[in-house]
C-alpha cells in the first residue's frame, strides 16, 4: 500500500497526485490539478481543485452523539505516517526513514495536550499480521468518512472493535499523518526553472511547485456504541510535515471545537485549553456578559 506521488503530465499542466494516505485518492489530499493557460498581458489563471492554495485548513468537524464531555480514557492507537521525499526535479517517493520521524513527531506532539486531551495511555501492537489489518481498516474508515462527509452510519471494524475491547477501552484515537517534503536546495532549482519557462514563454507561462504539503487525520472510535465519535482533517499546504510547530497547529486547528473552543477575541473558555503544556502561556479570561434587566 503506497500512496500515489506527485506526477507532472506535461510541461503546461501539472496533475498532482499528492502522497497520501495508501489508496485514499483524492480523499488523504485533495488532487490539485492546475491547468496553465495561455493568457493576455501576462494574466494568468490557475484552477484548483482545493479552493485558494493556501486557505486549505481543516475540515468539518463530523461528531456523534456522543459528547465531547463523555469522551474520556482515550487510548492512543499506533499512528501511522506516509511521507515522501521529493529529491530530484518534482517526483517524490515514499521514504520510510522520514515517515517514521513523521510517526514519533506525531505521536510526542499529541502526547503535549495531556491535559486537554484525555489520553491516558496507548495501544501499540507488536504483531505484524494484526497491524496490517488495522492499517486497512483505518483506511477504510477515513476513506468513508472522508468521502462521505458524514459518521452517521459508520461502524468501527471487526478488528480494531477487538483490540478495543481486549483492552477494555471504550474510546480510541486514530492518527494518520501524511503529505511530502523536498531535500535542501530542490525548491529553488524548480522556482528558477519556472522562471525560466516564464521567460522564455514572455510571461506567458508560469510554473511555482508546491514547497511542501502536511495533511492530518484524526478520529476518534467508540466500542461501546461500536461507532465513530469524532472525525476531522487538517491539510496545510506549503507546510513542512516534519516541523513540529506545524503539526501543533494542526492538531489545535483539529480539536478546535471539541475539546476546546477559542472566541474571536482570543479569550478562553472555562475547560480545557487548545495550548500544550509545555507552550503555555496566560490568556485573558472571557468576559461574563451582564445579566438582562
């Protein structure tokens, strides 16, 4: 199960084809294709699948029943991370050195907000034939849900449902990371590649290659109603997966909502706070508006 890499179709259209989560296709990140056309007075247009490149955050939060304030004791399934690295021109390939550091980045970064997230331990299997179907089962459940937009009728797998209650736990947290980076000194060569082409066309033709991409999913499984409790996505593109201030953000952009809210005044509210211990700091306390006269 590896994840389809970047793939340029030709010199003016670029299909991406973005590492992802093994089979989830347009589901892990979103295929951004980006037609070049030719244009007047050196205008041009991209069209792109995923909204403005740099506003995809996250997205909406999908919940059951099942309230936030209920969801406590949640044990920690092994994540799992899919990083390629992206070397020569704009092909990357699936690096398992950097996955892996993807994986225990992911893994310290939630472990952070212990005292907002109620993790109180985790489950990390040692059997290889077991952890290859949870790995397919994962994928399946992001895949629905991913797809689908909506939890409403998802039950949690044969397996992992198993493992749940043979650890006498009720709620489980699901973590897949996945997207690319580029070795030192890539970047730069393609943005004077496409400022080459740009000219050599007189402006007519542009390229600028995606720096970076980090995509997030999170989910939350419940064995006793043998469903999901919680799903959300975090993508950021131009942002570098293995940098651990990206991937905080991410997760505080992830569980924005649930477990904690944030008003636009950038107080907080009583409960639990989006902030990891070891990066806190005070916050004003909101407001309490006046009682009606």
């Amino acid at each position: 199960m590896k994840p389809t890499c970047i793939k340029y179709t030709n010199t003016y259209e670029y299909n991406f084809q973005i590492c992802g989560f093994p089979r989830l296709g347009g589901a892990g990140y979103p295929t951004i294709k980006i037609n070049y056309i030719r244009m007047k007075q050196r205008t041009i247009f991209m069209i792109l699948s995923c909204i403005i490149l740099s506003s995809c955050t996250a997205t909406k939060l999908l919940t059951s029943n099942v309230q936030p304030s209920e969801v406590t004791d949640i044990k920690l399934l092994e994540p799992y991370s899919y990083i390629s690295m992206i070397k020569k021109g704009n092909r990357g390939e699936l690096d398992d050195s950097i996955s892996a550091i993807s994986k225990q980045l992911n893994i310290n970064v939630i472990k952070s907000f212990d005292e907002q997230i109620p993790i109180t331990g985790d489950i990390f299997l040692t059997d290889s034939a077991i952890n290859k179907t949870l790995e397919k089962e994962y994928e399946e459940l992001i895949l629905t849900a991913d797809r689908n937009k909506n939890i409403t009728n998802l039950r949690i797998t044969p397996a992992l449902d198993k493992i749940l209650e043979a650890n006498d736990t009720r709620f489980g947290l699901i973590i897949i990371s996945a997207g690319f980076t580029r070795i030192k000194g890539n970047y730069g060569k393609e943005i004077l590649k496409g400022a080459a082409l740009g000219i050599l066309t007189l402006g007519m033709y542009y390229q600028t290659p995606i720096k970076a991409y980090s995509t997030i999913y999170a989910m939350i499984v419940d064995s006793k109603e043998d469903n999901v409790a919680f799903y959300r996505k975090s993508y950021k593109q131009d942002m570098e997966p293995l940098d651990q201030e990206v991937l905080t953000n991410q997760y505080k952009k992830i569980f924005e909502g649930y477990f904690w809210t944030k008003n636009d005044s950038g107080c907080r509210r009583a409960g639990r706070s989006p902030v990891p211990r070891a990066a806190r700091r005070s916050f004003a306390p909101c407001p309490v508006p006046a009682p009606r006269a």
